[in-house]
C-alpha cells in the first residue's frame, strides 16, 4: 500500500518537531519513518479511535498518529500531542 500525508498531517508533524531539540527532533524523525514504515506493512495495527474510521497508533509517549486506510492508499491524517486539549482533536478530525 502506499501512504500520503495530508498538508494537515504535515502541519502537525512541524507543529511537534518544531518544539524539540535538534537531537530530539532527529530521533522523533527516525521513529516516524519507522513507524510509518509498520503501518505499511501492517495497515491495520492501530486501534480505532472512538466510533470514527480512523486509527491511532503510538509514535511516541506523548504523540499518536492518526490515519485511514483507502482501498490502495493510507492517508496519514493527523501527528496528536496528547498534551493538548482532547476536545480539540475531535474538532480537527470532524473537519
């Protein structure tokens, strides 16, 4: 399958790293290939979030990332803070 990042993914994504460390911000970016990389090859392994159809999987302690699956692409939707305000990530994946 192949994976597409939304410009809102993409603005979240800078959003994230752009509060880091240079060596902070280079880990976090190893680990988000990494992961997108699983997702990949396992497009199913995130949990449903909520009654929506998008998944969730763990980047990093305090970021998840969000995603749908197409029939041929995965749409990588939303990098998530989980130290922002819950009720604004429902607000951003209504939209």
């Amino acid at each position: 399958m192949e994976i597409q990042i939304t410009e809102n993914a993409e603005k979240s994504y800078f959003e994230i790293i752009s509060k880091y460390s240079e060596n902070k911000a280079s880990s976090f970016a190893k680990k988000t290939i990494s992961v997108l990389d699983i997702i990949k090859l396992n497009s199913h392994i995130g949990h449903k979030h909520k009654k929506t159809f998008y998944l969730k999987f763990l980047l990093t302690e305090d970021v998840y990332v969000f995603y749908k699956i197409e029939p041929a692409i995965i749409y990588i939707v939303l990098f998530w803070d989980n130290k922002r305000n819950p009720i604004n990530l429902d607000v951003i994946l209504d939209s």
